[in-house]
C-alpha cells in the first residue's frame, strides 16, 4: 500500500486534533476541578451523583428550617423567662402584702404597682417574632391572642395548635407554645388572679374588723362538736392560759400539757373551717396565702413549658451536628464519583503535562516530516 503525501498530512492533522482536543478536555476538568463534567464522561456515577445533589439539597433546607425553628424557640424562651421573673416578683409581693406590719397605703402602693405589672405580663402574652407573628396564638398566627373584653377580664382568641417545621426527614418540630395553656390552664388565669390580687390589696384593712374576727373566732363552734362541748378556740385559749400559770414541778403540769396540745389542734381546725371578717388581717392574710399557692403553680406550668422549649434547642444542635456530618459524608462521595478529590485533580495535572509533551513531540515530528523532499537528494 503505498501512502502519499496528502495522506500523511490528513493522519498527522487528525491525531494532533485529537491530541489538542484531550488537552482541551483536561483544561476544563482541571478547571473545573473534577473528572466527569458530562453525563456521558460517566453514566453511572453522574446518575449516583445528581441523586446524592437532591438529598444534599434537602439536608441544607433541614439546615434553614432548623436555624428559624432555634430562632423561634429563642424568642419563647425569651419570653417565657422574662414572664418566669415577673411571677416570681409577684409572688414575692404577695409575701410581703401578707406582712401585718404593712399598712393600708403601702398595700395601695403595691395595688398600683401591679396594675402594671398586669400590662407587662398581657405584653409577654402578646409577644411576636421578627416577622410579626404572634408567638402564643397557636395556628392563627396573625391574630393577636390575648385581649381584654371591657370587664376587666382578658380573652383568648388563638387556637391550641402549635406551629412546626420539618427539621430532619424524620423530625417535626413544634416551635411554640400554646397561649391558653401557658397563661389561662390548669385553672390558672393569670390576668384573672392578678386582677383579684390588686382588688384584694385595695380593701382596707380595719381595727373594727379584726376585733369582730377575734370575737367570732373565739364564739366558732367546732363542726364536730365533740367534748369538751364549748366554743375550741376560746377553750384552746383558756387552756393555754391555766398552762402558762402553772409551774413545771405542778403534778398536773403534763396533764395541763396534753389537754391544751390536744385543743390547739381543734382551735386549728376550727379557725381554718370559719370564713374571716371581711377588712380583717386573717381575712386579707388567708387570701394572700391562696393567691400565693396559685402563682407559684403558675411558675411550675412554665417552669414545664422553658423546659420543653429548651429540650428542642438542645435537640436541634444534635440534629445540626448530625447533619454537617452527613453533608461531609455526601460531599465526599459525590467527589469520588465525579473524581473531584485533590488526588484526581493532581492524576489530572499530571496528565495534562504528559500530553502536552506528547503534543510539543508530535508537532515538531510533523513539522520535520512535513518538510522532507526528494529534490533535498537530487544533485
């Protein structure tokens, strides 16, 4: 077979083509910083890989989600702290209005105080999020959930749906708190108590009065009416008084003992069977005592709901740890199937300088060959 000129040059042109084509092609892999650029460079792996992408895509939307529900729970958080320090100031004041060394303007005073303390806590009830939703109003978020009815009185126009994001593929998280159950359940309306608190410290507390509630705490009889068959507070009290007469070395000391123990316990449960004159301190200071029980109830409730809150955060920061170790994992793999390790970028560079070399070679042979002649040998 004989090759002629032209055909040297077409097989020469065709393999520096091809040759310049493959450095082109490394070029953009080198660029781009990985093997497979097309689908066709690897069929398998591109389709591995474009599944990999839109699970990635999912766990970097888990990510957004998660940072709204942090931020969401922190602003519960928030508030429910701030409402945590004004209960426990009023039940600290509850305490001290109990204090029989308090007079009647004081307890005004602190009826004042509270009637603000009250727009505080309706504010905390009210609270919104950067965008203005309403934190506490369940799923009618853009509906304000607490307001008073002209009364005196508050009323909640919420729902007891709690909002939620899909945090993980298989976690959806509640990211607030039910209004009601944080500020009217449990039979605990807090605007209610507050309202009867300030009521309470506005009645005066009379000399008058106390003297009628000694008179019928010591005229109480006794529900059981078991003996001695007199009144038990007055007979606990005249009982009290032959002991403090008595001597130690007296041979009916231990009984005079016994029989005035014996009858503190009916006095007791006489007195905490009667109701009090109204204006009296035993009245004002047995109201205290309730009121005091209930917001201290009241701290317990969101005391369970910080809890909750806090419980979520910390299991966000868990599912955030757990998802940037899945997106490493995802990255890794998807660099091993398109070949975008540091390893196949450097295979990459090293190719690229070997077929270059190979193509500096050919172009000078073909450069050589091109120029050769017989008329070069005639003489």
């Amino acid at each position: 077979m004989r090759i002629s000129t032209q055909m040297l040059y077409q097989m020469s042109n065709t393999e520096l083509t091809s040759m310049q084509g493959s450095i082109l092609k490394l070029n953009q892999q080198i660029s781009a910083g990985q093997k497979v650029l097309n689908p066709s460079d690897d069929p398998v792996a591109s389709a591995r890989a474009l599944d990999l992408s839109q699970t990635q895509a999912l766990n970097e939307q888990y990510v957004t989600n998660r940072k709204n529900a942090n931020s969401s729970l922190a602003q519960v958080s928030s508030t429910l702290d701030s409402y945590t320090d004004m209960l426990t100031k009023i039940k600290s004041d509850v305490i001290k209005a109990g204090n029989a060394s308090y007079t009647n303007s004081e307890r005004v005073n602190l009826a004042s105080e509270l009637q603000g303390n009250l727009k505080e806590v309706l504010g905390y009830a009210n609270a919104t999020d950067g965008q203005g939703n309403y934190l506490f109003s369940g799923f009618k978020s853009t509906t304000q959930p607490f307001t008073l009815d002209g009364n005196g009185g508050v009323v909640y126009n919420g729902d007891q749906g709690q909002m939620s994001l899909q945090v993980d593929s298989t976690r959806q998280m509640d990211i607030s708190a039910s209004g009601q159950a944080i500020f009217q359940g449990g039979g605990q309306d807090v605007f209610k108590s507050m309202n009867d608190l300030i009521s309470l410290l506005a009645v005066p507390v009379t000399e008058a009065a106390n003297n009628a509630d000694e008179q019928a705490a010591n005229t109480f009889n006794y529900p059981v009416g078991s003996s001695p068959a007199q009144y038990p507070i007055q007979a606990y009290k005249d009982a009290q008084t032959a002991l403090d007469a008595a001597s130690p070395t007296d041979p009916n000391y231990n009984t005079l003992f016994s029989n005035a123990a014996a009858l503190k316990l009916k006095s007791d449960a006489a007195n905490a069977a009667r109701t009090p004159v109204a204006g009296s301190q035993e009245a004002l200071s047995r109201k205290l005592a309730q009121m005091g029980t209930a917001f201290s109830s009241m701290i317990d409730t969101v005391g369970t709901t910080t809890a909750s809150v806090g419980a979520r955060q910390s299991e966000l920061d868990n599912l955030d740890a757990a998802g940037a170790v899945q997106k490493q994992n995802y990255q890794q793999t998807m660099n091993d199937l398109l070949g975008a390790n540091t390893s196949d970028v450097s295979e990459l560079v090293s190719d690229l300088t070997l077929k270059s070399t190979y193509l500096s070679a050919a172009q000078k042979v073909f450069v050589s060959t091109s120029s050769l002649t017989l008329l070069n040998y005639l003489k």
